[in-house]
C-alpha cells in the first residue's frame, strides 16, 4: 500500500503506478562518500587554519559526538566546558530529544579552543559555531547549509574525487 499524509492509498491508481515505475528505470541511488581517518587526521592537522579552522572545528565536534548538522547548528558556547585535557559538548536538541554528552580529546580539543577564542566578545548570541573568514569569526550564526557543505570542503582540500558526494 502506497500512501500519503492525507491516508489516501494512492495503490489503487494503477496509471500513477506505471507512471513511476516507467521513470524508475535505470535509476539508482548515489551514495555518499566516506572519509578515512588518514584522510581526516590529515586534513586536521595540515590544513591551513586561516581558511578551514571553522571547518575543522565543525568537523571535529561532529566526529567526536556523531552530530547531525543540525545538531552542530544548534550547539551554544555553554554546552562546552574545557577540563584541561578534554571538552565536554551537550548536545540538548536532539532528533530523539534526549540529551547526549560526548568529550573531544587532543588534538581536536585544541582546534576547537583555538576557534572558541577567535569568538569576539561582544556577539548578541550565544550559538558556537559563528562564520569564520580570512582568520576571524564574524558576529553572524554559522548556517546549517554552510555546516553541511563543509565535508565537501574538506575533500576539496584534499583533493579527493567527486567532493560532492561527501555528506
């Protein structure tokens, strides 16, 4: 049984069936490419910092927490405490709307401190991840669509086939 969100069983439109099983054919699905860890410990620590330090520290509290990047988008300066030799990130909206705790350890924890201190002082909101461009954070939230193109940038960086499919 096909249906919609208006409970119509759309399995008795015989035409419509065809129709999508017609434009069906010889589609397949792309699947997204993965990184290595050589791939990202590589990026992480040779990457310029003057370009990517958003990017890597995006990267690196996604890793570590398996964040969605709306996880990531959501995340605020007070969901992450240093402990000298670790960061604890929150993550408080959640898919499951279950809170969930995960540490980031070094060298990602200094990639990410260093990002928090580039914060300037005076921005009105207290989101964590803000644009950061020619080796400064600006005042302006860090997009969703921006956090979800960073895989992509990072393999630009490493020159990997098919950036794009990095999701």
């Amino acid at each position: 049984m096909i249906s919609n969100e208006e409970n119509l069983d759309l399995g008795k439109y015989e035409k419509i069936k065809r129709f999508l099983r017609e434009k069906n054919v010889g589609s397949h699905t792309k699947k997204a490419s993965v990184f290595t860890r050589d791939e990202l410990n590589t990026s992480s620590i040779q990457s310029p910092n003057h370009k990517y330090l958003g990017a890597k520290a995006a990267a690196a509290v996604a890793i570590s927490g398996a964040c969605r990047r709306v996880e990531i988008r959501n995340l605020k300066v007070g969901d992450v405490v240093d402990y000298q030799d670790f960061l604890t990130n929150t993550v408080r909206k959640t898919k499951t709307h279950v809170n969930r705790t995960f540490t980031i350890n070094n060298p990602l924890r200094e990639i990410v401190l260093e990002y928090m201190n580039l914060r300037p002082i005076n921005t009105a909101h207290d989101d964590l991840f803000i644009n950061y461009q020619n080796g400064k954070c600006t005042r302006q939230p860090m997009g969703i669509n921006k956090i979800g193109k960073i895989p992509e940038e990072i393999a630009s960086w490493l020159n990997l086939p098919n950036p794009e499919r990095y999701t």
